[in-house]
C-alpha cells in the first residue's frame, strides 16, 4: 500500500491481491496454500490476508498449530456476484416473456378507479414478481453504497457492481418497454403506483 499524508492509500495490485485471496478462500485454507494459489510475493499476500482478518472479510481458527482462514460468507467474489447476477436478470428476462405471452391488452382502464389495473390477475401476478425482482436490485444498490461508505468494500468493487445491477435494471425496464409499445404509458404509471410502497421519493 501507498502511504500519502499519513494515510494507507489502496493500490490497484493491492485490490486484485484482495479479490484473489477471497476468491480462493471460499472453503478453510492454510496461509502458504493460500499464497501459493495467488501466485504473489509472500509477505505482501500474508500481510494482506492479516489485514483482511482484521477488517472483517476473513475469518480464522487454529488447526495443529497451524491457522486456517476462510472468507465471511457474506462477501462475493467478483466472479460469484457476477454469476448471481446473471442468474438474476434471467429470471428477470423470463418474467417479463412470461407476461407478453399472455394475451393481450395487459392493462384495462377502471373508470371507478380513473387508473389502468392489470386486466386479470395472472397478469397482475407476473407484475408483482417483475417489481420484486427490480425492488431486490435496488435495494442491492442501496447495501453497496452503505457498505462502500463504511469502507466494508473498496470502491473500486462497490462502483463496478453498482454498475452491473443499474445496467440490468436499464436493460429489463427497456425491453419490457420495448416489447409493449402500445402499453408503455400504462406501464409506466402502474409501475410508479406500485412502488410507492417505499418510503423515500425519486
């Protein structure tokens, strides 16, 4: 690590080092194994792999006086939250050709209502599950943003994975868009009522 001003400033070989040690260390792992799996310079790997105990990332038990570490099921490997999220915007991409598969029009205006509900309630049904998916990334977002300014995860890793999710929630918003072009507004309206349920305003 850089120091400026005092300060431990992070690397971009200090942070690929850190993915690398997690990354390997999904079951318990001896130190040297683990170094060897990274193919780094020993003493920065085991100083990085204490630092990571000590923010919390890793965890660690003594075995025949030799300590074992693991990563903290809580963090992602960026090659997990990556597999996470591709399972994600799958599930994403079928509720939403779940739904234009069903017969059209989606949406019937109630007049008692002066608003447009969904005309039956399987449709309503794949709506909801849609909003849940999209709730769920969002709220994703909100948890990195937190964890990234408590510096639980570095920015570099916080910043990337933001990116990922707000690309899919732009990629599902639009297609479902984009595939009920004469709907598009009432898509819209019913998406901005249903979402209300949250306390904060856009």
């Amino acid at each position: 690590m850089l120091i400026t001003n005092g300060f431990k400033m992070k690397t971009d070989m200090d942070i690929i080092l850190e993915d690398s040690i997690l990354e390997n260390a999904s079951e318990w792992i001896h130190k040297t194994e683990l170094w060897r799996k990274t193919k780094s310079d020993k003493k920065r790997c085991f100083d990085t792999i204490d630092y990571l105990v000590k923010e919390g990332f890793l965890e660690t038990k003594k075995e025949q006086n030799k300590h074992k570490f693991r990563r903290k099921n809580e963090i992602l490997t960026d090659k997990e939250f990556s597999e996470s999220q591709i399972r994600r915007r799958g599930w994403m991409v079928d509720t939403v050709n779940a739904i234009n598969n069903i017969e059209k029009p989606l949406f019937t205006y109630v007049k008692s209502r002066k608003q447009s509900e969904p005309r039956t309630k399987l449709i309503k049904g794949g709506l909801e599950s849609l909003d849940y998916y999209m709730n769920g990334s969002t709220a994703h977002i909100a948890r990195l943003r937190l964890a990234k300014a408590y510096h639980i995860i570095n920015k570099r890793t916080a910043d990337k994975r933001i990116d990922v999710i707000e690309n899919t929630i732009n990629y599902i918003a639009n297609y479902f868009l984009s595939t009920n072009p004469d709907e598009s507004e009432q898509i819209k309206e019913y998406n901005q009522r249903i979402s209300r349920r949250t306390t904060f305003k856009i």
